[in-house]
C-alpha cells in the first residue's frame, strides 16, 4: 500500500516539474539512477521504442546486459545499427558484444567487413578509425587507414590520423615520420604540429627517447632538404621546448642565412633565452644581429637588448670580471654615443651609471655621466627625476650624504604622490638614520609605513621597528649608532670596514637584539657580490638561531629568493616558500611567497 503511495505521489511530482520529458522516461531515468534494472527496463523500452536516442541506448543496453540473455543484447545493437547505419560506433559494439559472449571470429569479421565496404571519402574513414580507436581496437584502426591511403590514393593526408595511432601501438618512430611527412605535404601545417605534438611527445624528460627520436629526424630532414624551411622551424621549435636554447641558436642562424638574412629568427632565439636566463646564449643572438648592421630591421632592438641582457645578467647572477665590466661599460658607451645627448638615451645611461657605481666600482665616472645627463633638454619630468635618485644614490656611495639627501628632498617634493617620490623619501630617511638622528627618521617612516607602495611600505616598516626595538637605554643607543653608521658602510661597499664595526658591535653587547639584524646585513652583502653560499649560511642561521626572533620569515623569504631568482634551482625555491607559508602564516611575505610557489609548481 505505501509503496503504491510513494509511486503516485512520484508521478505527480515528476509530471509537473516539466512538460518535456514523458512520465515513463522519467521513472526510467530514477529507477536506471537508483541502480534498479528491472524496474527500468520496461520503462526504457517504450522510451527507446518512440525516441531511440543515444542516451536512450546506452541505458537499454546496460540494463539489458544486465538482465537479458546474449540474443537480446544483439537484437538491440542490431536495431540501434538500422536506425543509424552510417554511426561506426554501433557496428564496434556490436563487435564488442560478440566478444564479451566468446563469438571472437564473428567479431572479427564485423570490424573487417567495416573496412571492407570503406568509401573513398575521407570523412568516412576518419570516423572509422576514430570509432576503432576509442574502443581501444588499434590494429583495426591501422588498417582502416591503410585501406584509406589506398582509396584516397593521396588526394587527402591521413598523416595526423596514421601519426595517433603509432603512437598508440608505442610506435613512435612511425609516428614522428606521419608528423613530419605532413609538413612535406603543407608547409602550412607547421602550426597544427606544434599542437599537436607535445600531446604525443615527452619534451620534459631528462632521457626521453620520443624527444631525441623528434630531434634526429628533423636534423636529418634540414639536411636532406635546406630549402624545406619548415623542417628548419620545426627543428628549432623543438630545441626551445627543451630549453636547448644554444643549439636553437645555431639553427636559427643557418635559417636566417637561408631566408633574407634579416636577423628576425636570431632575434626570436635570444628574446627567448634571455626570457629563460640563458643570459650567454641571448647576447651570442643579439650580438650577431648587432653585427649584420643598422641597415637590417633588428639592429637598434638587438642592440638595447643587448645592452639590458648584460646589464640583468651582471645585477642577478652577479657572477662577473672586471674585464667584463668594463666590456659592458664600453658597449653602453658606443650606443649612447649614436644615440646622442638626449631623453631617450637616458634609460641606458641610468644603467650604465648602475654598473659603474655599484659593480664597476667607478662612482666617480657615475656621478660625471648622472650630472650630464641632467643638463640634457628636458625629456619628461619622470625621466629626470629617476636620474637625480640615482645620483643620490651615487653620492650615498661617494660619502656626501647632504647633497645625496637635497636631491632626494627634491624628487620627493616634485613627485609627492607618486612611487618615486615615496622612494626619495625613504632613502632621505635612511640619510638621517645614518647620521644617528633616529626620531627625525622615524617621523618620515611612520608616514612612509601608509605608502601605496607595497615595497617602499615595506622596507619602511622594517627601519622603523629596527630603530622602536633597538632604541631606549643609553646602551642600546650605543649600539644603534654604531650600527647605524655600519649600515652606511654597507651601502657605500665597503664591506670589510661594516663587518668590523658589526663584529664590535657583538664583542661589545654580546646579548643585544641587534644579532639577527647583523646576520641578515652580512647575507645581503654577500648576495650583492654574487657569493651565494655564504649568504645562504647566514640565513640559514637566523632561520635556526632566532626562529621566533622578526627576521625569520624574512631569511625564508629572501632563501627562497636566491634560489629561485638567482641560482635557479626551483625545488630548493619552493620549498624555502612553503615552509615560510606553514611557519609563520602572519608574515608580510606570505601574500608573494605563495603566488610565486604556485608559479614554481607549475614550472616543477
């Protein structure tokens, strides 16, 4: 009785939700959902008799299966096989069905009488191996497109087609010469392989067999026809998903050679090497655009680029001779030089002068090329303010704090509300900090510490709880000179002089809170010069030796910074950040320690 209930109650709910769908489709639907064949079946059957739908079928048949004996499930394929007679998929299942039942050669001669009765049309035989494909029959789907290439006799490529396959019988030799016979074919294709092929091949593996069979191929295909350029394109597309960026750059400049010798492959090659710190391959690519001369498209692109791929090389990898320095200093040299004395030079000028000041250690020659390049005809006013901040830095370096702290107080008036102005105005705090006058610093970071500027908000907070933990008895006041004054040092590169006054500071006050802030000082002297092993020590010991002390996350954070930015060691990088994320969830860091280790992990 209640049963009788729930199924009228049912059928009133299922009739007005919606008009389209039929009351037995409905129950067939909740009975086959319910997982209860018998009472679905019967319910699909009508279904199936007045709207014999995929979705339908698929349903029937399961239950079917279930229930029925091999005669009906046959019947039913059967009938689905009249009703749709050009869908291959229903002739593979009833193939499938004669298996599942042990009939294995009346299996085989369906799928052979469907290659049999192929038409020479290439939309029919695609299907077909499709069909055969994704039932997981891959020899019948090979010899659909045998039989295919003969009926079509090469009017249509079934190369992509034969090319799947292979590579589903693991044949992968074969499957890279259907690629690449493609392109002998259309030219054109070249794009669609490229799609195409990291689905089939591994480009990731140190010793991946697909990815050196790919590489030989194409290798032996440049040579057999270098005047087929897309094999060249290919070739070269190839070495850059490997990051073999030096390799690529010797085949661009045999394609360029062959094309017009216009430079644009080369120039390809070092944007990307450059893009992924191959900083030598890139300037060999753009130096060999320079040389072709200013007469071809790429020259002035080549040379800037030039020019800022030393100029990043020499500021992140900091692994550098003096020679090369002064190499480098030449090239900026030449180039402003054609330049002229005007704004638009000054973006290189400023990096020239970074080099000469902070690792040519040539701050007089910087501070000469600044102070010209102040009297140049106005440019923007941005433009100019950038190279009086650098100019003060300059003179930070060269010991006039006061004349470095004058045009700071200018930048910063003219630009009150702007980035560079919050800028000038914290290297004028650090001015006054260095000279010992701790409340006057402290008043200008309190402001700086609202700054719109994450970074600059940032670094001001950092001075401004140094000084507020470090200030209070005349000791700590003694201290806190000294080391600000060290600091100074430090900013001026005179590293043995600030280590000396660091070490006194700890021989004195053994026990002061300054410890961890002297460590991270030494570390971030370190890595200005490049010596990346012992700035890692020395964090590494305030991540050990003050765990609960402010600098932690700090040395975390800046660990996984070398690694990542510096030595490229991404696994290191991003374990450095997730231990700052679980360690101290609070940090300021956090917020870019996990977007750059969900970066790393998509790299990894």
């Amino acid at each position: 009785m209640r049963s009788n209930l729930f199924l009228h109650i049912l059928i009133l709910l299922v009739s007005s939700s919606s008009f389209s769908q039929s009351t037995d489709e409905k129950l067939a639907n909740y009975y086959y959902n319910e997982g209860d064949c018998e009472k679905a079946l019967p319910y699909l059957e009508k279904v199936y008799d007045k709207e014999p739908s995929k979705f339908i079928f698929s349903r029937y048949l399961d239950c079917t299966r279930n229930i029925k004996d091999e005669k009906d499930v046959i019947n039913l394929i059967e009938n689905q096989i009249r009703i749709n007679p050009s869908n291959y998929e229903y002739h593979i299942m009833l193939g499938d069905a004669y298996e599942a039942y042990g009939n294995s050669k009346k299996a085989e001669k369906t799928y052979e009488e469907l290659i049999e009765n192929l038409s020479p049309s290439s939309r029919d035989i695609i299907n077909l191996q499709k069909a055969f494909s994704q039932a997981g029959k891959h020899q019948f789907a090979l010899q659909t497109l045998e039989k295919g290439r003969s009926l079509l006799k090469n009017n249509y490529p079934l190369n992509a087609q034969f090319a799947e396959v292979y590579g589903a019988l693991g044949e992968t030799e074969l499957m890279i010469n259907e690629y690449l016979e493609l392109l002998d074919y259309n030219p054109n294709m070249i794009n669609t392989l490229q799609m195409l092929m990291p689905r089939m091949i591994d480009f990731e593996s140190e010793d991946s067999e697909s990815y050196e069979m790919l590489k030989n191929s194409l290798i032996r295909k440049t040579q057999k026809h270098p005047n087929k350029h897309a094999y060249s394109e290919m070739l070269i597309w190839t070495l850059v998903q490997r990051k073999e960026f030096f390799s690529a750059l010797i085949q661009a400049k045999a394609l360029d050679k062959r094309l017009n010798n216009d430079g644009r492959e080369v120039f390809k090659i070092g944007k990307l090497a450059g893009q992924n710190k191959d900083y030598e391959t890139a300037r060999k690519a753009f130096k060999h655009v320079v040389e072709l001369g200013p007469d071809h498209p790429f020259y002035y692109a080549s040379e800037e680029a030039l020019l800022n791929t030393r100029y990043t090389e020499i500021t992140t990898k900091r692994n550098y001779t003096s020679e090369q320095i002064d190499e480098t200093i030449n090239e900026y040299k030449k180039t402003i030089d054609r330049i002229g004395r005007n704004g638009k030079a000054l973006p290189i000028i400023r990096e020239m002068a970074y080099i000469q000041a902070f690792y040519g250690n040539k701050p007089e020659d910087a501070k000469a090329v600044l102070e010209d390049a102040l009297t140049f005809p106005r440019y923007t006013d941005i433009s100019n303010a950038k190279v009086k901040t650098l100019l003060a830095d300059v003179l930070v370096v060269l010991g006039d704090i006061w004349e470095a702290s004058l045009l700071y107080m200018q930048v910063e008036k003219d630009f009150k509300f702007e980035p560079i102005g919050y800028e000038a105005k914290f290297k004028n705090a650090r001015i006054f900090y260095y000279d010992g006058d701790f409340k006057w610093a402290q008043s200008q970071l309190d402001i700086l510490k609202q700054s719109t500027t994450k970074l600059i908000a940032n670094d001001a907070m950092n001075l401004s709880i140094l000084i507020t933990d470090n200030l209070g008895l005349d000791s700590n006041f003694t201290a806190m000179g000294q080391f600000a004054k060290a600091d100074l040092l430090l900013e001026q590169h005179k590293y043995g002089e600030a280590f000396q006054k660091y070490d006194s500071i700890l021989k004195t006050y053994p026990f002061h809170g300054l410890a961890d802030e002297i460590l991270m000082r030494k570390s971030k002297a370190f890595q200005f010069k490049g010596d990346w092993n012992k700035a890692i020590e020395l964090l590494l010991k305030i991540t050990e030796d003050h765990a609960n002390d402010i600098l932690a996350d700090d040395a975390l954070f800046q660990l996984g910074n070398i690694y990542e930015n510096h030595l490229f060691e991404y696994d290191k990088a991003s374990e450095y950040y997730f231990q700052l994320m679980k360690n101290y969830p609070g940090s300021l860091f956090v917020t870019e320690a996990r977007k750059r280790y969900r970066n790393l992990k998509e790299i990894l």
